[in-house]
C-alpha cells in the first residue's frame, strides 16, 4: 500500500501516466482539493490584487527578472515578466504544483520554467545568478542615482564605471538632478516610511492652503494603495473652481524653497490639450501635467518628539549650508558639473538631523482630477493594464487626463473614479486592491 503524502509526486505520476493507486479515500479528496487549478481574469484591473502575497519568493524571483530586462531596456520582456508575477500576486493561496497552474494567463515558458525550478529546490539558478553578477550589481547601483536611468548607467558601464567611488574619480559630467542624486545617495535609497510619508503631508497641506486658500491635496502612488513604506511620497493638487490651481505648482515650490525644505526640485509644465480629433500619441504618458520632482529635506524626531533641523530649515532663503537648495532652472549645461566635486556626501552620519526623501507633486484642474487620481495611484502595472483594457477591449484611449471613444468620436467625462471604471465596462477596484 503506498500512503499518498507528497502532492508533487502524486501529481506528476499522475502527469506521466503511472498507475497511481489509491487506498485511502479521504486522503485523495484531501490531494484533489490542493491541486484544483487556480482561475483568474487576464487583465491585472479586472483583478483585486491586495498587499497580502501568499507566493513572495516566486513574484521577487520573477520581478527580479521583470527590473533586470528593463534595466537592460527589454521592456517586452519586463513586461511579461511583470504580469506573470502580477497573476501569482493575486492567488489565494500559495502555488504547490505546476498542475494548479494550468490555464492562467499571462505564464510563459519562461517564467513556468523559472516556477518549477524554485517549486522544486526552492530557488531559479538563474535569478540567483543573475543577481549576483557584476552587470546586474553595477546597473542597480548607478541606476539608484536619482536621475540616472538604464541607458546613461549602460553608457557609464561599457565606459569602465562600475560603482559611485569609480563614478566620483571620473571625468563624466552630471546634470543637475543626477548631482544631488548622487548628494543624497544614501538617503534615496533608504525606503520611506508611512510616517514621513505623514510627516511630509502634513507640510504639504499647510503649504498648498497657506498660498491658495481652498486647493487640495491627496497623497497618491502606492501610500494610497495602503503601503507602509515607498521609494518616493506622490502628491496630486487640485482646487474645486476650474482655473484656479493654475500657477499652483510655482507658488508651492516658492513656499516650500522659502521654509528651506527643498534640496533640489525642477518643474515641468502642463502641456495638454484636448482636440476634437481625440488626444494625439503622446510620447509619454506621464510629461504633460504641471508636475515637480523634488528632493525634500525632512528633520528627523528626537526621542522625544520633537522636530530637529540643525541648520537654516527655516530661514527665508533655505538652507544655507552645503545643501544649497535649487533655483528651479531647467538643466542647462551651466548646471552640469563633474562628478567628481560631490566628494563622498553621501556617507550616513549619525550626527545629521534630517533626511533626504524623494516627494513628487502634480496639479490638476478639477476637470481631469478623477483621471490624474486613478492614473497616479498605480500600480504601475496596473495602470498599463487599465490603459490595455481601454485600447484593446473597449477601443477607447485612456491617459491621466482623459478617456477618449475612439467609436463615439468623444471624450467621455467623469468626476469619480468609479464613473471611469463604469465608462471601462470594469468593476470598481479600490486602490487597496490596486496592487498588481
Ligand atoms: N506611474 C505610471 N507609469 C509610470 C510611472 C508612474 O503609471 N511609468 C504612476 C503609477 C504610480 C504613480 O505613477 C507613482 O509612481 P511611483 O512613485 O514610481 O510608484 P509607486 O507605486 O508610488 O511606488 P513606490 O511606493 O515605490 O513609490
Ligand atoms: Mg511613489
């Protein structure tokens, strides 16, 4: 008599059509409960994906795929990595056998490769080895320089820089914002806490009221979906009277550098404009709101709860010490400089009384405020799956601005993200469950 205790096994025989006997009956009911397939819908938005993972190693693994590929501007294969991940995210339970995988979507061979390996031995030699190589090492480091990217970290590599020390001895030139993200290097790349997230929305909001009486603000990106920490605190700023919250964004960065809260802050303007044709291809769908990316000086607390900044926070002109805050010009060539003058400023001390935190800020008028909501509070995912479903299953064109029908010839409004999920033909997934 064999005692059926190992799923895998009795699966697989099963799979290669050995005979297979069973003597205990209440066992088998148990086996063919565990390896009932897993079934879900293939858009990541018509899915409710909470921050409660039951299958952490597999998405890491995968995602760790999904960041090397785009790293590597193999943004097809980021993708695909990406949703393949995104559908064991949002499983009940955690995946046991590859048989309960059959028929969901969006698993390539690549990625059921990958599955089976670490279901098996518990790790992808791959991903291991990927991620202990010297290409992978040096593209995230360089990469977590605020401002570098995957193409200038490529350029650097083949150029023999590998690391920050062989990046400061060398000649290269940086602009202004990778200047301060190299400054503040350590800072940046510490993950923010939902406390600073509060810390710093709470100045926000008395700044944005302080110089339009009436506008307000939302914290959006992933603290909206209920997140604990981040690599960044997203803002979007609006005010109820149409027109209203224009030049918003300048009078809130001149307050914010006045208090010296500013370590470096640029700002790009709004640049949208509907036409009766429908909304043109933009080349990208995050440039064409009045948006700010800034780098925000926040005290830390003391033991006892008191707020501490040893230097110039509140004086008028911003911190006079080494951090001088920016200008707000664009990054002309005058602005660039080597990267050798930063020294090594990154280094933590125990001495500093703030932090360096990554805090973007976008206005929107109150007309295209329920698009810029469900556009900016991500997933990153699952923004590109909402924009998917519009294009493909619905021919509309959804951005941060707007849904346009391509059929109907018009753009369909709405005051509500609900109303924008009824427009899709979806059912209304809270951001909480936006964590695809
Ligand atoms: N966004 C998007 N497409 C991008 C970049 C951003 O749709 N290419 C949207 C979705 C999330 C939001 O903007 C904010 O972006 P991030 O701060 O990068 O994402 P996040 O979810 O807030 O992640 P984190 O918690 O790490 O900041
Ligand atoms: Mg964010």
């Amino acid at each position: 008599s064999v005692h059926l205790l190992d799923v895998s096994w009795f699966t697989e025989s099963m799979q290669a059509g050995h005979p297979v006997q069973i003597l205990d009956r209440h066992k088998l009911q148990q086996i063919t409960e565990e390896v009932v397939a897993f079934s879900v819908p293939s858009y990541a938005c018509q899915r409710r994906t909470t921050l409660e993972n039951h299958n952490m190693v597999l998405t890491d693994a995968l995602s760790l795929l999904a960041e090397n590929a785009e790293l590597s501007e193999e943004d097809g294969r980021g993708v695909a990595f990406r949703r393949a991940a995104a559908v064991l995210k949002c499983l009940p339970e955690p995946v046991r056998s590859m048989a309960q995988l059959r028929g969901l979507p969006c698993l390539g061979d690549h990625s059921l490769r990958v599955i089976k390996e670490i279901l098996e031995t518990g790790a992808s030699s791959e991903v291991e080895s990927m991620r202990e190589s010297e290409r992978y090492k040096a593209l995230k480091v360089l990469t977590g320089i605020f401002g570098v990217g995957a193409k200038t970290a490529d350029r650097w590599i083949r150029e023999g820089i590998q690391d920050l020390q062989q990046l400061r001895d060398s000649e290269q030139t940086l602009n202004r914002a990778q200047q301060a993200g190299l400054e503040h290097y350590h800072d940046l790349n510490q993950l923010v806490t939902k406390a600073e997230a509060d810390a710093i929305s709470e100045i926000m909001e008395r700044t944005v009221i302080s110089v339009l009486p009436g506008a307000q603000m939302t914290l959006i990106g992933g603290f909206r979906r209920g997140k604990q920490t981040g690599h960044d605190i997203d803002f979007l700023i609006t005010h109820p009277e149409e027109g209203r919250e224009e030049g918003l964004m300048s009078k809130v960065v001149s307050c914010l550098e006045a208090q010296g809260f500013l370590l470096y802050q640029k700002t790009t303007r709004n640049s949208y404009l509907e036409s009766s044709s429908g909304p043109g291809r933009p080349s990208s769908n995050m440039d064409r709101f009045e948006r700010c990316f800034s780098i925000f000086k926040l005290a830390k607390e003391d033991k006892r709860g008191e707020t501490l900044m040893e230097d110039g926070a509140k004086t008028l002109n911003g911190d006079p010490g080494s951090h001088s805050p920016s200008s707000g010009q664009s990054q002309a060539s005058g602005d660039r400089k080597r990267a050798s003058e930063d020294g090594a400023k990154d280094k933590p001390s125990k001495h500093k009384r703030w932090r360096a935190v990554r805090v973007d800020l976008v206005v929107s008028p109150i007309s295209q405020f329920a698009f810029a909501l469900l556009g900016w509070t991500g997933s990153k995912l699952f923004e590109r799956e909402l924009r998917r479903w519009a294009g493909h299953e619905r021919s509309m064109s959804l951005s941060s601005h707007a849904l346009f029908d391509s059929k109907q010839g018009r753009y369909l409004r709405a005051t509500s993200e609900e109303e924008i999920f009824a427009h899709l033909g979806l059912e209304f997934i809270p951001p909480s469950e936006r964590n695809a």
